[in-house]
C-alpha cells in the first residue's frame, strides 16, 4: 500500500475516533518557515521512539521549517533484529521527513540507568560518544524521556543525555517525554490535528516487527486522547477544562545552560492553528 493510501486510512480511523470525543473541532495552520530556524534532536532509546513522541518536532519541521534528526541511542537489544529495526526506522523517519543516524555510529549497548555504575569504562565512552555529537550539532531543542519512564532504556538514556549535556555544556532546551510512566509535571501540551496524528501512526507502521510482536500503534489514538485529559489540568491547572482537542502530546521544558538545568519553562497549550516557532523555547 502507498504512503498517501495509508495515511488517507488512518485519517478515516481517526476521523471516526474523534466523533466518539463528541467531534472536537480540526484545526490547521499555515506553515511560517523561520528566517534561521532551529535544529531539534531526538534521542530515541529505541526506534519508534520517534513516533511516538514526535509531535513536537514534527509541527516544527512544518511550520518552522526546522530540521529534526532522530538519534538511535540504540537498536534495541535483541542483536538478530538491529539490522531490520535499523531499516524500519530509517522508513519511519522518511515518513515523518526527519533526518536519522546512531549514536555512536552503529547505536549504543548496554544504556541502562545502572549502566554507570555495573560498567563505568564503557558509560564513559558512552557519555564521549554523545557529547561529542551534543557538541557537533549543537540543537536548539532535544527530546529525551524523562527521569522515571519506566522502561531501563529509557531511564538509561535520560541518565546518559544528563551526563552528556554536562561534558559538553551545552546551552539548550530539553524537552521530557513519556511513554511507559507519565510524569508528574509536564508543562507543554502540543495538539496534532488529524492530518499530522496520521502521519504519526503511519510512520509507527513502519516499524513492521515490532508492531507485529505487539500492534500497540493502534492503541496510540487512545494515548494521545488521554494526554488531553491530563493535560488539561496538568498544564492549564487543576480544575481546569480541557482543550477542545481530539490528540495531543504532553512535554516538560526544561531550559539548560552551560549543560545544567536553569528553569521551568513555562506552561503552555499550543493547539494545531498556532503555528509553532522558536518562541516556544522563551522563558
């Protein structure tokens, strides 16, 4: 099946799940390519990672005109299935227009939250590895899982960035994801209209073994949903309404200077027709 057949079946599907949330309404904006736009990495613990959290930096690929690059800290650890994971990920961010590499060139082994302590030579080799790449591309904005997702990959990798991030003492923002635990304080709600949730679920498609072993791509639309419903209190503030959104994508930014976090920024919404800029990045 063609890319514009499955994003036109999955914008059927979601269009059908949005009526049972009472229709909210869509929304688009037009795109306003920055003049010098940023440049956002997303450190992926594992491909699919980047769909699944790529809400944020996909609105600024669009609207913006940024360029994102995905950054497979790893391949997963099943060592038969890198070289597929590898070439679903690479379809997956053709989807979604991002660019993609590995960390370390070939991707990283072993990045646990105990990794540091069982094999400290090989965390710091991993911890050059990453800040070398921190310092050679010097992104504007990063996605990185937060603290307490609850999934030894991606405690390792918010271990692994924090470390990295203070080698090269890098001035940025970082933007906390979850996935497998939600956090306690996000600050940043991004919806995504029907059009771009699609292209979300689609690109997920791409990582074919995986959604084979589990489909959990076609429980995403009831994810990003119920981020709406946390963050309509979470980030607008208790007792709050929600958005009229159908999806949206919970953040925490956190501004970093000199590679050491400096400030909260924030809490804001941003729905579909406010088109996205680095202004989101301003305390």
């Amino acid at each position: 099946m063609s890319l514009d057949a499955d994003l036109a079946r999955w914008r059927e599907h979601l269009t059908r799940f949005a009526a049972l949330l009472g229709n909210p309404p869509d929304r688009a904006t037009s795109p306003q390519p920055e003049s010098a736009p940023g440049h956002c990495l997303v450190l992926a613990p594992h491909p699919d990672d980047e769909c699944i959290v790529g809400a944020l930096p996909l609105r600024l690929r669009q609207e913006a005109g940024w360029r994102v690059t995905n950054v497979a800290v790893t391949l997963g650890s099943n060592p038969e299935r890198q070289a597929g994971r590898w070439a679903e990920l690479q379809a997956a961010c053709a989807v979604l227009g991002f660019d993609c590499i590995r960390a370390g060139g070939e991707g990283l082994a072993d990045v646990r939250a105990d990794t540091a302590d069982r094999a400290p030579a090989l965390w710091a080799a991993h911890v050059r590895s990453v800040a070398a790449l921190l310092a050679r591309e010097r992104p504007s904005l990063m996605l990185v899982p937060h603290l307490l997702d609850d999934n030894p990959s991606h405690r390792g990798t918010y271990r692994l960035v924090a470390d990295a991030l203070s080698v090269a003492r890098l001035d940025t923002v970082v933007a906390h994801t979850e996935f497998w635990s939600s956090q306690a304080l996000p600050n940043t709600l991004v919806q995504t209209n029907i059009a771009d949730t699609a292209r979300l679920i689609t690109a997920l498609e791409r990582h074919v073994g995986e959604v084979e072993r589990n489909p959990y791509h076609l429980r995403l639309p009831a994810f990003l949903a119920d981020s709406v419903r946390r963050g309509g209190e979470l980030v607008l503030g208790a007792g709050e309404a929600p958005p009229d959104f159908a999806f949206a994508t919970l953040y925490r930014l956190v501004a970093y200077r000199a590679g050491q976090p400096v400030a909260e920024l924030p809490r804001r919404v941003y729905p579909a027709d406010l088109a996205l800029s680095s202004a989101l990045l301003t305390p």
